[in-house]
C-alpha cells in the first residue's frame, strides 16, 4: 500500500521537474521530445545514418527514399531530452523534401524550429544534422554503384 505522504512528494517532485523543464525549454522542444512523433527505426530503409555525437549520444536516422524525395524519415536516439526534439525535428523537416533540399537542412535551421536549446545543447542540433547527411551521403554512393 502506498502512503499519502508518498503520493504527495512524488506529485511535488513532477512539478518541480515540469517548472525546471519550463525555464530551460521551449514549448516546442518539451513538446518534441516527450510526444516524437517519428521515433523509431524503418524495416528496409533504403538509407541509414549513425554518428555517436561529442557527449557520447547516438543518433541513427532511416529514410524511404523514393524518385529523389525522402518518403519517410525516422530516428532513433540514447540521448537527452534536447536529443530527442531535434532528431525529431529534422525528420518532420526532411520528409517530403528532394534529397539536395534535405542535405540542405542546417543546424542553425533546426534551433529556429526548436525555439532555441540552450548553449549547452546546440550540439545536439548539429548532431541530428550530420547524422541525415551521413545517411543521405551513404544513400547517394550506394545508388551510384548500383547504376
């Protein structure tokens, strides 16, 4: 049985995380990574970017690529909170777009998207960038040796 007095700390604590998560996060980041829409990995992905960023996240992107546009976008992620939004972000942003708009896609882009990170999380943004670069660099040799 558990105690009211249980109950009543851990109802505190959550408002204390929320309120702290508020001051450090935009709306948008707090709403991208606690509800991602596009978290996950595609079955036959006809394109796979991994990159272990500087603080040790991992990011993996998967595409269905189909006459040049990139169909379907999803990532995956060990990472943080700031992690978690910017993948997400940069898969929302890629799907629909030809794969030269969507290498296009910078970091600077995706904070705009995101409302800001603070300093400390920038490198998120970049990592969820030259991890969809990687898996598009990655598609485009593996379609030229095909052709």
């Amino acid at each position: 049985m558990i105690d009211d007095d249980f109950v009543k700390m851990v109802i505190e604590l959550q408002k204390k995380i929320e309120y702290d998560e508020e001051k450090t996060y935009s709306k948008i980041v707090i709403n991208e990574y606690r509800n991602p829409t596009n978290f996950g990995v595609i079955e036959n992905p006809d394109a796979v970017g991994i990159i272990k960023g500087p603080c040790g996240d991992t990011m993996k992107i998967t595409l269905k690529i189909a006459e040049d546009i990139i169909q379907e976008a999803r990532f995956w992620t060990d990472g943080c909170g700031a992690t978690l939004a910017a993948g997400n972000m940069i898969t929302k942003m890629a799907k629909g777009k030809k794969l030269q708009d969507a290498d296009n896609i910078n970091s600077i882009q995706i904070l705009d998207a995101l409302d800001g990170l603070p300093k400390e999380h920038n490198h998120c943004a970049l990592l969820a960038v030259n991890t969809l670069h990687k898996a598009i660099k990655i598609y485009k040799k593996t379609k030229r040796k095909m052709i």
